[in-house]
C-alpha cells in the first residue's frame, strides 16, 4: 500500500515529517568570509573543487561503473595488458577490435589526482571495440605516491600516448588515427597531454587526430587556493607548466570540451573559460553541455553511442554506431 500523508494518522504524520526533517540538509544561515577567488570565500572555493557537495550520489554512480565494467569484461574478454614504461604501475589495457587498421582511443581516468584504476572503466570499451575502434584505458600512479607531485602523473600519461602511438600497429592500430578521451581529474592530464610539444620526443605534433576532455580543470590557480592543495604540493613551476590554458600555443588538436549542468561552478567555469581560449586562438573546439547532468553522471555519456559524448566522439572519429 502505498503511504498517502494527506490521509494518514496524525501520529503517523507526525512522525513522517519529523523523520523528513532530520533527513534534510541544514540551511543554517553562513556569514560569508573575505574572497579567496572570484566571488567565492573560502568555503565555497573549497567546495567548488569537492565534488561530493555537488553529486551526492557520487558511490552509487561508482558502483554502477564498476559493475558495468565486469559485465564489459565478459563480452569482449580480458584486455591485453601491456607495460608502456618501468614502474608497476604504468601499464595500460588494450580492448581490442576486429577491424584491421583500426582507429584508437585512449582514455585517462579521474579520481581527484587520488583514486581509481583503469579496470573500473572498462563499460567505456565496448561500444567502441563493437564499432570498430580500439580502446585503451590507461594506468598511472597517484599524487599521493607521487610525493604530492602532479609531475610524475603528466609524465607517465605522455609516455603512455607516445608508446601507443609507437605500437599501434603491432596490435592492430592505426597510428595516424590516435584519439583521446578523458574526465575529471585525467582530463586536467589531458590537457597536459595536448598542449605537450611532442617534437622533444621525436614525434609529430598532431599526434592526436583529437580529444574530448569531459569535466576538466585547465588552470591549476584556483585549485591551488582550495583545499586540495592539502595533499598536492603546487609550486609556481607547477601551476605555470601544467595549466593547458596557458599553453594553448602548443595545442595541434581539434577539441571537445564538455561539463555538465549539475557540475560545482568552478569546473563548469574552468570548461567554459578553456573553451572560450581556445576558440579565440583559432583553434577548433567544440562545447558540449549536459543538461541535468552532474560531474559523474557526465562519463557515462561517453559509454553510450547515443549519449551526449558518445555521439560526439563517434563522430570525431568517423566511427557508426
């Protein structure tokens, strides 16, 4: 039977609402402090960078994601598992197509700099593996064992695109048609990958033939004034070298940058304001917006060739659902 609160007992009211009450988020009044960034204090810089506030449901998105990724693993099978340089964890999964010479895809994973793993992504292999792409998921280490250090992060994904695209061919890729997805976090290391002058390691600039950076952060500033620089040690060389905003000189890559409507401001602005640059630098990019749609909830967008990213990523990369 289904509870109707207009018809019920008064105790049974009663007890209704106050259950409702106790379950609701306090609005007690806050006295803002000094600005920090923008229009914010510190209290919502912070929360702008924490995107609990934003999407409580942020756990069961993730056991949805984990659990989709075993049922992707039992169609197309256990990736090849290969080590791109000579730590543990640089190593990377290749979910291979069918068709010869095909397209590749390589996805770096978001986390806060902190969590995840590239087996917990793998739902995102298989509408690409069935349309005839290769699908890459890669695995690097963490801020936390990197000493707080965003540098050894950045180096390890470059050195990860560089031996995709130096071995492309041995499994069946074609390495003229190297593409990039990513969020959250990894799309703040994709765009450290697409703004790197890959002329230093000997290989052409367009090495990717294009990128969708979904939910990312481009300027490092803001985040180095919120709480997140608890356990990432900025430094002014930090900030300057890994912030893509600020080289978008060295960008040779078409763009797809996209947030969802249900996103904290700061990284709906941080999309935005990329965008903006890049397209004032005469470069292409395209902006996506999802409506009604939050920061985890953005990704799996991407796993459905009909959703918002899917269909655009398809599309950059000529491939039908």
């Amino acid at each position: 039977m289904q509870y109707d609160p207009d018809n019920a007992h008064p105790a049974l009211a009663s007890a209704a609402a106050s259950a409702l009450a106790a379950s609701a988020p306090s609005r007690q009044p806050r006295v803002k402090g000094p600005l920090v960034w923008l229009d914010m204090d510190q209290q919502e810089l912070d929360d702008a960078y924490d995107q609990i506030v934003y999407a409580p449901n942020r756990d069961q998105v993730g056991k949805r994601r984990i659990a989709n990724s075993e049922r992707a693993r039992a169609v197309l099978g256990l990736p090849e598992r290969v080590a791109y340089g000579p730590s543990e964890i640089e190593k990377l999964d290749i979910y291979r197509t069918k068709a010869p010479n095909a397209p590749v895809n390589i996805f770096i994973h978001g986390g806060a700099w902190r969590a995840n793993r590239g087996a917990d992504y793998a739902f995102l292999a298989e509408p690409f593996v069935q349309a005839g792409a290769h699908y890459v998921i890669l695995d690097f280490t963490n801020v936390d064992d990197a000493g707080a250090s965003l540098f050894p992060m950045v180096e390890q994904v470059r050195r990860a695109v560089a031996w995709v695209y130096r071995n492309a061919s041995r499994f069946g890729g074609d390495p003229g048609r190297l593409y990039l997805t990513s969020h959250s976090s990894g799309s703040h290391l994709g765009g450290c990958v697409v703004t790197h002058d890959w002329r230093k390691q000997d290989l052409p600039i367009d090495i990717l033939k294009g990128a969708a950076l979904s939910s990312g952060m481009y300027d490092l500033k803001p985040v180095r004034l919120s709480k997140r620089s608890k356990y990432v040690k900025f430094t002014d060389e930090m900030e300057e070298a890994l912030s893509a905003a600020r080289h978008i000189d060295k960008l040779h890559t078409p763009l797809i940058l996209a947030h969802g409507t249900y996103e904290t401001p700061e990284f709906q602005r941080q999309t935005r304001d990329f965008y903006a640059a890049v397209k004032a630098a005469g470069k292409p990019v395209e902006l996506l917006v999802g409506e009604g749609y939050n920061h985890f909830e953005m990704l799996e967008t991407l796993a459905n060739p009909y959703g918002l990213l899917g269909r655009a990523v398809f599309a950059q990369m000529g491939l039908a659902a």
